[in-house]
C-alpha cells in the first residue's frame, strides 16, 4: 500500500512539473522605488540658463525675460525698457544647456508666441544675422548653447507692453 501511495505522489508532482513548464507567464507584482527631484529651470537635465541681468529664475523656478523696472535685478538710475522705433540686439541672454545622463545630443525647438517685436537667434550676432520666432538648434552633451534676442520697438508707443510665451522642445538627436 505504501508503493501504491508513493507511486501516486511520484504521478502527481510529475503532473503539476509538466503542467507547470508548459504554462504562460501571467503576473507579477513588486514595490519599487521613484526618486524624481523637481528643479528650477537652471539645474535640470535640460536646462535654461540665465546668462544676462535681463533674464533671471523666478519663485517658480521658471526662466524669465524682462525688460522693465520689475524685474529683480533692475536698479535705479538704470532704463526701464525700449524706445518706440528702434531695435535692440541682445547676444547670449540665456542659454540651453544639456545634462542628460545619456550623453545623447538634443535638438531643440523654440517658439515664440506674442506681441511682434521679439526674435531669437544663436550665437553671435553680426549684420546678416536674421532672428526667428521659430528657432532649432542641436545641443550636444554637456555644452551650453547662448540664445539672444533681436527686439523691436517699431510700431509701438511709450507705454506699451511686448508681452508673450517662449516654449521650449526637446528631442534626441540632432536637429536636421
């Protein structure tokens, strides 16, 4: 009687063995940790970099551009903003910069949406530089690409605001 028993044991783990080699995967949990840290615009992976007194990193940590006495870095004695009829060339206001772990070049689009007046352009600026308010550009890793702006008072009286949005995207891989 105890063959018959060890006979049927023996039968039945062969059976679960069998079933269980020839079964599909179906399931499985686990905990795992996230650690995401959320930093103001000049200390992320990709980040903007104010690099004249005209830009600076506000209480959100977002990169601003202004030009008029409420901007924290204006002083006294020093102008307010820019005269009807004239241009303005501003060369490295802020820079892009590109820190990902991966050391994978990025093109990035920047677009500007607005009041007219207000043009962006890389690099230095000479006579045949022509801005955009649709700008892309490579960043390779580790490298800091200086963005300056071509504004224009034109059309515009003592008292108006130029007022509008700069967005920023990003992809891997070089713009073509």
């Amino acid at each position: 009687m105890k063959k018959i028993i060890g006979l049927f044991v023996l039968m039945a783990g062969l059976l679960v063995a069998v079933a269980a080699s020839s079964a599909n995967f179906a399931y499985f949990e686990a905990d795992r940790d996230v650690h995401i840290a959320v930093v103001p615009d000049d200390t992320e992976l990709i980040d903007l970099r104010p690099l004249q007194p005209y830009a600076y990193i506000n209480d959100n940590g977002m990169l601003v551009i202004d030009l008029s006495h409420n901007n924290p870095n204006w002083q006294s004695g020093f102008g307010e903003g820019i005269s009807p009829d004239s241009t303005y060339v501003f060369e490295e206001v802020f820079g892009v910069s590109n820190d990902l772990w991966e050391q994978t070049p990025i093109c990035m689009h920047l677009t500007y949406s607005g009041n007219d007046g207000v043009l962006f352009f890389v690099g230095d600026y000479t006579n045949t530089t022509v801005g955009s308010t649709s700008l892309y550009f490579t960043v390779m890793p580790g490298e800091v690409v200086r963005v300056g702006m071509i504004l224009s008072g034109f059309n515009y009286s003592a008292g108006d605001e130029i007022n509008g949005q700069a967005q920023f995207y990003a992809e891997a891989g070089e713009c073509s």
